[in-house]
C-alpha cells in the first residue's frame, strides 16, 4: 500500500491540472436518512465491525434514500500499523457499499477518525494539519478506498474526507483537503466528494470552494436541546425549551486572543448581586466584571492543584494549565447602574458554567449561555425577573424559526451563493430531550432545509438520537419488525 515520497506532492498540484480530473457530477435528488454505526468507534459495544443488512432494509422499507458511515481507521489497519490494511475489514465495508445498491441507498464513506485527527476521544498521536507523515498516509487511506470503489458511481457512493475538522485555520484545513481530493481523483476522477465545513461543521470553508466537491454542515443547535445530558459534552444542565430563550456565549476571551476579547455586556442591570461560575479556565487569567466603568469584580485564577479545582491538566502542546474553578464569584450590583461588562483583563480564555442575578428579595434570572468557540458576543438587555426570557438582545427574542436562520444557516449563505452542494450530514436530539420539544425543533429545522434544498442524515437510525430503540422514556413506540419504533418522528421525517 505505501506509495512512493514524491506522492504527497504530486496530488496536490494534481488538482489544478485538467477539469477533466474533477468531478461535475451532484446529486439529483435530497439525500435524506441516517448514520450508521458499525464501524463508528474502535472496541466500542456500539460498533460491532460490520453493518447489518437489517438497518439497510428498514431504512429503505420506510422510505429514505441516504446512508452515512462515519468509520474510524483503526478498524482496518493490521497491529497498529497505520500503513497495514485488513483486507477482511474492508471486506465489512464492501459489503455494506453493495447492500446500499441493493436496498436503492447512496452510501457515504466519512473518515470520522482519519489518520492524523478526530473530534473524539483520545486525540490522534500524530496530527494531520502540522504533521507531513500523518497527512501522507491518510491520503494513502483514501487513494486505497478510491481505487477500490471507482467502478461504483457516484450516484451510488461518496466520500466524505473527514469528520468536523475542529480549532483550525482556513489555510491548513484547504492544504489538508486539497491533498486528500486529489489523491482519490488520482484513482478515481468522477468520485464525488464532500468535506465537513469548518468549525465543527458550523461554518463553511470558503478556501475548499476552488476544489470543486461539497460541504456538509450540522444541525446540532442549540447543543442545550440536541445534546441535553449528553455523558460526552458539558452543557448547562437547564430543561430544554423551544424556541430557545436568548444565549450569549459563554466564552470569554484574553487580549491575546484579539479581536475575539470582546466583553459579555449586559444592559439595564437591576441593583442586585451577580453570582458566576466557571467552566474551564485556560492558564491564568484576570476576570472582571464592572458597572457603567466601576470594578465590582476583579479576581484572578490559576488552575492548581488545590481544592479550589477540579480536572486540572498541562496541555504540552500549549504549556498551559487548564481546569475548572468551583468556587462561585459573587459581586455586588450598585442601584443606578445601567451597563454591566465582564471580560478578561489578561490570560488565555474562559468559558463559564453560569451567570446570575439575584434581587435583594432573593428572585433570580439566569442568563442562558452557549459555548461557540471563535464566537464573540453582542450586548444583552436584562428584562426583568419574572420574564420568560429574562434576557434578550435589544431587537427581542427570535422564534424557532429564526433562531434556526440566524445560527445555523445564514453563516453558510456563502456556500449557498456560490453554488457549493450543500447537505447537513448529522443532526439529531439525545433521547433525554422531552420529546415534544424535540419534535418541534426538528420541524422547524427540517422545514428550513426543505426550503433550501438541503438533504439530512440523522444521527443515528438505531439508538439515543434515532427512531428506532431510542431508550425514550416518554414515547409511546410501535412494534416494527422487533423493534421499538418512534411513529411520530418518522412520519415527522417523512414529512420533510
């Protein structure tokens, strides 16, 4: 499989070369159905190695047309060898490819860890995006697969480089990219292909439009309703609503991180007492809060080894310190005051867990946070302590609908513009999400990608986000071939 030094180079000038060796080809129809997990994480009991007929079966019987396999490489390499491929593995994924012909499903192929990177736990030794030897071997990946598959059509299978590349800049994630489409076009010129957008897939990557393939985003917002209680993120524990009530970002940013250190403001604070909480704490840092320009919180934290933190680690990569801070900041809000500022005076970053306010009467508004990282803030507008919304923006809160437009879609108008093929390649709600709530997030969601042509995977088909086994507690399932079936949301999928 190893292929000669010269490679690397060689596929990423080939892009440029010829139209003829880039794809035209886009799908005709929306690509609408699920993710499947079979070969999702590596010795996991949610990955067994394989993917069954069944799910293939049912999700054509009910009516879908789309498969994504988000796959983690080590399934198929021999002894940790990276360069080493299993050919009884790939034997698993050859059959899932000829069960998506026989059940009339497109399959997708996504790397969701790739040699060199994931988005899950634990990181990859080596990084694809610094790392030449990483970059080069998973091209091999993909050349291997291309050259496999390239009898198959696009209109039956498609590729998608990698999964939701994460804290990168716009300049490694095309170098990246460009090299991995060129070294299937190498094999395989007529393969569609699709890249997850920047950012955790929340943003598309203008530089990738050259390239001629599609993006894929995500319709996890906000993480507060899909993610409610998920053991794998860390979320503001609130009961979910819909429309969401109005979120300001709980990152805070330090000066070095110019021009993201914006201050968190909030208007027409009432006298009262301001209680915060951290999240994680990036280094030291100065934090401080003030009111129409007087300090009413200045404090400065450190992440030790002490009982004041908890889950402390040295990132080598940074030579920082990161941990949680369990204390609680309290400061006292003068009367007369109109605009509260909280921002870092020095330091890295933080992120917080909550912000308060709290009446001398002892009433309390809680301001709803979200952690977008690279996202700054816009000014607050307290609303008082018997609001549903106790905090909104000037203009007001957004309905379901608009939350949607704004947060989730208007950021790839560039990608709509520009004719990139776009799709939104997971989306979904974890199973302690009431399920009401859920139902209406997803209407307002689907209708919006209805509406802009967009296709959908769910993630998943069988399990926490899916329509099968769900493990709801508050859904009342019919029996489908053995298996617990949530009607309301298949017809509600069906639908769109």
């Amino acid at each position: 499989m190893k292929l000669p030094a010269f490679f690397l180079a060689a596929t990423i000038s080939a892009v440029a070369i010829s139209e003829t060796q880039s794809s035209n080809w886009r799908p005709l129809e929306r690509w609408r159905g699920f993710n499947l997990l079979g070969m999702f994480v590596k010795d996991s009991s949610m990955s067994p190695g394989h993917f069954p007929e069944e799910d293939f079966r049912l999700i054509s019987e009910l009516g879908f047309n789309f498969v994504r396999l988000p796959m983690d490489y080590r399934f198929w390499i021999k002894d940790q060898n990276w360069e080493s491929i299993d050919e009884a593995v790939i034997a698993e994924i050859d059959k899932a490819v000829e069960l998506g012909r026989k059940h009339k499903l497109h399959v997708q192929l996504c790397f969701h860890r790739a040699p060199g990177y994931t988005v899950a736990q634990p990181p990859e030794p080596r990084d694809l995006f610094t790392d030449p030897e990483a970059l080069r071997v998973c091209c091999q990946h993909w050349a291997f697969f291309s050259r496999r598959y390239k009898n198959i059509p696009s209109e039956e299978l498609s590729f998608n480089l990698f999964n939701e590349p994460a804290k990168i800049s716009e300049e490694a994630y095309e170098k990246v990219a460009t090299a991995l489409v060129a070294a299937i076009r190498a094999e395989d010129p007529s393969r569609f292909i699709m890249a997850d957008g920047i950012r955790w897939g929340s943003v598309p990557a203008l530089s990738l439009f050259k390239l001629n393939i599609g993006q894929a985003m995500r319709g996890y917002k906000p993480m507060s309703i899909s993610h409610y209680r998920a053991s794998w993120v860390t979320i503001p524990d609130e009961e979910p609503v819909w429309p969401p009530r109005p979120q300001a970002n709980g990152f805070l940013y330090g000066p070095a991180k110019a021009p993201l250190n914006v201050p968190l403001l909030i208007e027409n604070i009432p006298s009262s007492t301001l209680s915060l909480k951290t999240m994680m704490v990036s280094g030291r840092v100065s934090l401080r809060a003030d009111a129409d320009g007087t300090v009413v919180l200045a404090q400065e934290l450190e992440p030790r080894e002490d009982e004041h933190w908890s889950n402390v680690v040295h990132r080598a990569e940074w030579n920082i310190r990161q941990g949680c801070y369990l204390g609680d900041l309290k400061a006292a809000l003068p009367q007369g005051a109109h605009r509260l500022s909280i921002s870092l005076a020095s330091g890295d970053w933080l992120s917080l867990a909550s912000l308060e306010i709290i009446s001398p009467e002892g009433h309390t508004a809680s301001l709803s946070l979200s952690r977008e990282w690279g996202q700054t803030n816009s000014i607050m507008r307290f609303q008082g302590f018997d609001s549903r919304t106790p905090f909104a923006p000037p203009e007001g809160a957004l309905d379901g609908i608009g939350y949607l437009r704004k947060n989730s879609l208007d950021p790839w108008q560039p990608a709509f513009d520009a004719g990139v093929y776009t799709m939104v390649g997971e989306f979904g709600a974890h199973r302690f999400t009431p399920h009401s709530i859920v139902l209406a997030w997803m209407e307002d969601n689907l209708k919006l990608w209805q509406e802009h042509g967009l296709g959908w995977a769910l993630w998943n088909f069988s399990g926490a986000f899916g329509i099968i086994d769900s493990g709801r507690a508050d859904v009342q399932y019919e029996n489908f071939h053995g298996h617990k079936l949530d009607r309301k949301m298949l017809d509600l999928l069906l639908k769109y």
